[in-house]
C-alpha cells in the first residue's frame, strides 16, 4: 500500500483592489480594459509563484476572494468576482492549478480595513472524488 500524498495547506494571494475599469459594467474602450487586466494578471502571477504549492498543479480548487475596503458602502459581489478574471488567469499562468476552469468560487466576501484596502484570494486543494 502507497503511502497517501500530503494534504497540500491553503495559500493566500494578496493583490491591490481591481481598477474600476476591470468591472463588467466599465464603459470604456477595450485596450484600457485590457491594459488594466494584463496588469493584474501579471501581479498575480507573480504573487502565486512565490507561495505556490509545491508538487504537481492541482485539478481542482476552491477559491474565496475577500475584498477589504475603507467603507461598508453596497458592493455587488458578481461584478467584483468578474473584476478578478485577470487575476485568476495568473494564478493559472504561475501553475498552481492546471487550467483556472478548475477553480469552484465561492461567493464573495467584503470586509472593512480603513487603512489597507486590497483583495485576498485563497486558494484551497480540493480532494478529487474518485
């Protein structure tokens, strides 16, 4: 009998609040958006390689994003989570997770830190159901 791989721990990515132009809702025109979201999924990339799992990617994960703003200000979690597309496409680019389709989201979380606003992405393995 094998001996069962470790139980991989949780790993937290910090990055700064997404631009406004990376919400759904955004009019603007393509090529800023874009620029915004290559931003963002550079610093996430870079963020995720430093405290990457190690071993093998992983197949699936669950994923929650907490936001911590200045204000308890009505926020819609839908449009925060599409703000963070670029973000989960660089954690897929750092190879924590095979392919960022693998991700299950949970909802959205939105806390309060007046001094330090930023988004908190955790990343937890989930068991494959065999």
């Amino acid at each position: 009998m094998t001996p069962a791989p470790p139980k991989r721990e949780p790993i937290t990515i910090t990055l700064p609040i997404p631009h406004k132009h990376l919400s759904p809702n955004a009019r603007v025109h393509w090529s800023t958006k874009h620029s915004h979201r290559k931003k963002q999924r550079h610093a996430a990339s870079f963020v995720a390689y430093s405290s990457a799992l190690s071993g093998a990617k992983l197949e699936r994960a669950r994923v929650q994003a907490t936001f911590y703003h200045k204000d308890r200000r009505n926020r819609d979690g839908d449009n925060y989570l599409a703000m963070l597309k670029g973000a989960f496409d660089g954690i897929a680019d750092a190879g924590v997770v095979a392919n960022d389709s693998g991700f299950v989201h949970m909802p959205v979380r939105f806390e309060i830190d007046k001094d330090n606003p930023r988004v908190e992405i955790t990343i937890e393995p989930m068991e494959d159901a065999a």
